[in-house]
C-alpha cells in the first residue's frame, strides 16, 4: 500500500522529485495559510481561541487569525434579542406531539409571590437580553440563559417583597419593571457575564386563582367607595361656597341697613341740634316756622278746604269717583309716592270742613 501511494505521487509530480516535492509543500503551505482568512458578519462578533483558550475579539468585517489548530473563530450573534419567562411557559412547538403547537402555562413555583403586605400575587415576566461582549459571555458563565432567569426572579421577588399589592396590581407596574431591570443587569455586570438585560415585561399581574374573585369583588367595593367619596366632596364643593356666598350676602346687606340707620340718626341728631341751636338764638321765630312747616306737612297728606264760617252761599260736594279711594297702606321701608292722596269722602250733608282760622292752637 505504501509503494502504490508513492508511485500514485510520482505520477502527478514532474521528473525531479526533490523538487516536486517542495513544490508541493509549498501549495500545502500556502493553502493551510489562506484558512485562516474569516468574514464576520454584521450582527456578529467574532471570538479567536488559541488552543481552546479566549485570546481576543474581532470587529465585523475581514479577519485574520492563524489556522487550524493554533487558533480557532466563534462568531455568536450579538444583536439578537433574546427572551426568557418566568412564571410561564410560551407556546411552542412540541416534536413529540406530531408538530403541534403546546398552549402556554403556568408555573406556579416561579409566579407566586409575596408581595411587601403578606400577600400573594401571581405574576407573569418576560426578559429581553442581547450579548453585550461574546468573550464574556463564551466564557466566563457555564449556562448565560439560565443565569440570566435566576437572576431577574431574584430580583423579581425581592422588588415584590416590598411593594403592596394594591401599588403592584395598579400603578407601580413600570416602576417595578425599571427596578427589575436595573437589578438583573447589576447582577450580570458582576459576574462579567457580557449579557445586557434590554427590557423586562409584566405579562401578568393578579391574584392567585383562587380568590381571584373574592378579590374583583373588594375592587369593585373600594371602587364604589372612592365613587361615592368624589360624589361626597363634590357635593360639599358645591354646597359650601353656595353657603359662604350668601352669608356674606346677608352680612353685607345687614351691614348697609346698619350703616344706613346710623347715618339717618345722626342726620336726625345733627338736624335735632341744628333746631336746638336756632331755637336757643331765636325761641319765636323758631316755634312759629316749626309750626307752619308742620302744618303744612300735614295738610300735604291730608288735603282739606278750610274755609271761614262767616262765608255764605257754600254748596257741599261730595266727591264719588277715583279720588274717593281709601288709599292702600305702605309697606315698611317703601318709598312714599309724591302723588297726593285722594280727598277723603266727607260726610252726608258736610261737604265742606268749617273751622276758625282763630284761635287755632299751636
């Protein structure tokens, strides 16, 4: 076997072995050379072993490293999104079912937790994760996916922990997805583990399945609650002002009446002291124009004819029409009318008012 594999040589090389075989070696040479060229892709990292040990990374693009087998190329795929759940299982296809796609399910060992008030909620999360660094990530963790799960439930149960259900079923949902996220990828950076954590996901936040209704119910009490407490403050927003507004009405009104009674009085007393003072000056004339000032008051009410008794041929008149009407009493605090009021009816035969312009008493 050895001789025909010489003499299969000697058939293709040309006369003077010596050199063909150096030729040969060469190719050979020249060839195994040219392996160690390598393309790494884009969305890829290239990683040089040499001798099964990391060396160095490469940026996308042409490459270069010696071939094999001083040195070896893994190139992973470093802008790939990855996934992982915890506290479910995803829909997937199962090869042992024919091909069929398996539902997705729960995990009530990862989703069940205990949130901050003693009690316990079923959640749902998704991690989005992508390689940061291929060295990193080749070689200094045995399992990354693996690693990556532990650590955002970890993290998951401790941000649950302290966090009421109420915050965590509502309105903390995206404060506890950053706290989550900031954790993990605390965690990652510690173990060098060339992993950055992207996004983290509530797929699902709720009480466990079985009082999952007895809880709905004391929402919808609580709900009810704040319904009627916003109806309670409305209605009290309402009201109040409503209130304010007219007692201090009333408090502005009583106050113009006060303020009008005391400026009427002391327009009285100033016009009291006024009289006074001019009937100190002058006591006749003073009661002489008091007198004719009241008189002439009275009889602009109460109109009448005074005539003198000694004139004669006076025909009674007794007045029947509009001017005969009793006028109507004022209400209090209504304006006098400047109108006169009408003659008063007189009586059967005395249709004229006789008194004696003397001797008329002041």
């Amino acid at each position: 076997m050895i001789r025909q594999a010489q003499e299969a040589v000697r058939r293709y090389l040309p006369r003077g072995g010596g050199k063909g075989f150096a030729l040969l070696g060469l190719v050979l040479v020249a060839v195994w050379a040219a392996s160690g060229f390598y393309r790494v892709q884009p969305d890829e990292q290239g990683v040089v072993m040499r001798f099964g040990a990391f060396d160095r990374t490469a940026p996308p693009g042409l490459n270069y490293h010696i071939p094999w087998p001083v040195e070896s190329v893994t190139t992973p795929r470093v802008t790939r999104i990855n996934r992982v759940d915890i506290g479910f299982i995803g829909a997937q296809e199962a090869p042992t079912m024919g091909g069929r796609i398996q539902p997705a399910r729960d995990v009530l060992a990862e989703s069940l937790m205990l949130t901050g008030d003693e009690n316990i909620i079923d959640i749902d999360v998704a991690v989005f994760w992508r390689i940061r660094d291929a060295g990193e990530f080749l070689f200094n963790t045995r399992n990354p996916e693996s690693t990556v799960k532990s650590a955002a439930e970890s993290v998951m149960r401790e941000v649950i922990g302290r966090t009421p259900i109420q915050p965590a079923l509502t309105e903390a949902r995206a404060q506890i997805e950053q706290e989550v996220r900031r954790g993990t990828q605390a965690i990652m950076d510690q173990y060098r583990a060339g992993v950055e954590i992207v996004q983290v996901q509530l797929q699902k936040v709720d009480p466990p399945a079985q009082v999952i209704d007895a809880f709905r119910d004391v929402q919808r009490a609580n709900a009810d609650r704040e319904r009627l407490r916003n109806e309670a403050e409305s209605f009290r927003n309402d009201i109040i002002p409503r209130a304010r507004g007219e007692a201090e009405r009333l408090v502005q009104e009583a106050q113009g009446v006060r303020e009008s009674q005391i400026a009427r009085a002391r327009g009285e007393a100033a016009r009291f002291l006024s009289v006074l003072t001019a009937y100190q000056t002058a006591q006749d004339v003073t009661i002489r124009r008091m007198y004719l000032e009241t008189m002439e008051e009275i009889l602009r009410r109460n109109p009448m004819v005074i005539v003198d008794d000694r004139l004669q041929g006076i025909v009674p008149f007794l007045p029947l029409g509009e001017g005969a009407a009793v006028p109507r009493p004022q209400p209090p605090g209504a304006i006098p009318s400047t109108r006169p009021p009408p003659l008063p009816a007189m009586p059967q035969a005395q249709g004229v008012v006789q008194s004696r312009t003397q001797g008329v008493p002041r």
